[in-house]
C-alpha cells in the first residue's frame, strides 16, 4: 500500500488525513508534537497498529527533522503532508486582533513565519529524496485561500504573508525538482481548532476531497495553487 507522511497529525486536518488514509489501508506515519497527549492520533494507532506509526516531531525542530528522515532513510513516501501550521495561539477568528495594521504583535508572526513558512521548506528538503523514491511522488504545502494576493481585502497580516510565502517556495521546488510534484493546497475554511466552528466546511469533506484528488495530479500540476477540487487559486 502507498505510505504517506503527515506533520500536525494529532488534530484538524492532518488528523482527518491520518484517519481517512488509514481507513483506505495506506501506511500513515503521524506526525506530532506530544504524541503522549494526541489522544485521538493514539486511539488511531490503536485501531490500527500494522498500519500506523506515530513520531514526535515538533517541525521548527530542525535537528529532530533530520532525525526522523534519517530514521525513515528506507521509506518511500507517496504522499508527503506538509500541514503543520498554526494561525497564532488564539486561532481564528481571535488570532486576527494581534495581527492587523492597528496591533501587530511581532513576536507571534516570527513565530507564525517559523511554523508555516521555514518549518515546511525544512520538511520538504529533507523527505525530497523519500518522496522521490516512491511512486506518487507528490508534495503538498498546505496553504490556504488567505494566501491569495488576488483576493487580499486585508486583515490577517501575518499568517497571510506566511502562507503566500509558502506558495512561493512551492513554485521554487516545482521549478527545481523534476522528480516530484509539489502544489499549494487552499483546502478551505474548515471546522477546526484553527478555522474556528463557524468554519462552512466539514474538515471530513476537504479532506475526502483532497485525498481523490490527489492520485489524479500529473507532472503539469506541479508547482500549482489549488483548492481541494483541483481548482487554480489566484496567487
Ligand atoms: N482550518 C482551516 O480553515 C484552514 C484553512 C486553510 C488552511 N489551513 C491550514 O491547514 C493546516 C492544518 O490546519 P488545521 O485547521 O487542521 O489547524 P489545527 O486544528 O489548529 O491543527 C494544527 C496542527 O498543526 C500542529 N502544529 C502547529 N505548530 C506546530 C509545530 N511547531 N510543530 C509541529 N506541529 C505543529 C498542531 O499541533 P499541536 O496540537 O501540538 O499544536 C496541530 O496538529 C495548517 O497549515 C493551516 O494553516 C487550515
């Protein structure tokens, strides 16, 4: 079965990732922070113990990065879930009041830019070579429609400029690695810790979505911005 790689497993959108790949048989290694307290990402691997492995890997640890694509030297990685992210400690929509142009609060967008925009080129850079040695080969950053500079209205200073940065490292890697697909991924505004529950989407429903879509990407896909119908985002 095809083996996918998911960092910020443990809730939200990377957890409905875990939970859906693995209902489909795939080899899921989960990725979390403090997988003793990822209560739901345990009771997953419990369900399914010859399927799931679960890490620790907190992303802007960039030793424990190297760490665990060294230990997973063999692996080939179909799917390589770049998802960890974070809209500041209050997510949305509370997290935008500490980032508008009246109050911004800089040590939480460094904190953002660490999270959403090095942390993802780390991850990326490091699995390039288990991600190429499978047979999907395909890379998503998951960004966001907040990343669009298009339909920037303002508001969410600095997880839109994280987001939009990450987009333009997802066209860097497409333009350098022939071996992989890489996209940008805008999966919605979904019902999560981070999206808030007045989110209009189910984070199940995205990410049905986005796992049917995915097998059906090709090399002309790759360095993309898309939403979870495979439909082009405006940069
Ligand atoms: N929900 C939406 O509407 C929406 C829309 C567009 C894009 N996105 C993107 O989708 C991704 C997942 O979001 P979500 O809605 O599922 O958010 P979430 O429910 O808040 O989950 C965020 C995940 O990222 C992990 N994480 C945060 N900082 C980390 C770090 N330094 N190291 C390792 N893991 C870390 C969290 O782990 P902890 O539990 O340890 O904090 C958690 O597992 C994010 O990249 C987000 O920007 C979400």
């Amino acid at each position: 079965m095809p083996t996918v790689l998911i960092t910020g497993a443990n809730r939200g959108i990377g957890l409905e990732h875990a939970r859906q790949y693995a209902a489909k048989g795939w080899i899921v290694h989960a990725c979390a922070r403090r997988p003793a307290a990822a209560d739901d990402l345990q009771a997953l691997l419990s369900a399914n113990p010859d399927i799931v492995q679960v890490h620790a890997l907190e992303v802007t640890d960039h030793a424990a990065v190297d760490a665990l694509a060294q230990r997973l030297i063999d692996v080939p990685i179909d799917v390589l879930l770049n998802n960890a992210g974070t809209f500041g400690p209050q997510g949305a929509p509370a997290g935008m009041a500490y980032q508008s142009l009246g109050n911004m609060d800089y040590d939480i967008w460094r904190d953002i830019l660490e999270v959403n925009l090095l942390s993802p080129f780390k991850v990326a850079v490091a699995f390039h070579d288990h991600v190429a040695a499978s047979d999907m080969k395909l890379i998503v950053n998951m960004s966001s429609g907040l990343a669009s500079i298009k339909h920037n209205q303002g508001s969410s200073y600095a997880y839109r400029s994280s987001k939009a940065g990450l987009n333009m490292l997802t066209r860097g890697m497409a333009a350098e690695w022939s071996d992989v697909l890489v996209i940008a991924m805008a999966p919605g505004w979904c019902k999560t810790d981070l999206g808030g529950m007045d989110a209009p989407v189910e984070t199940a429903d995205s990410v049905r979505d986005q796992q049917a879509l995915f097998p059906t990407l090709t090399r002309r896909d790759s360095g993309r911005f898309i939403d979870a119908h495979g439909v082009t985002v405006p940069w």
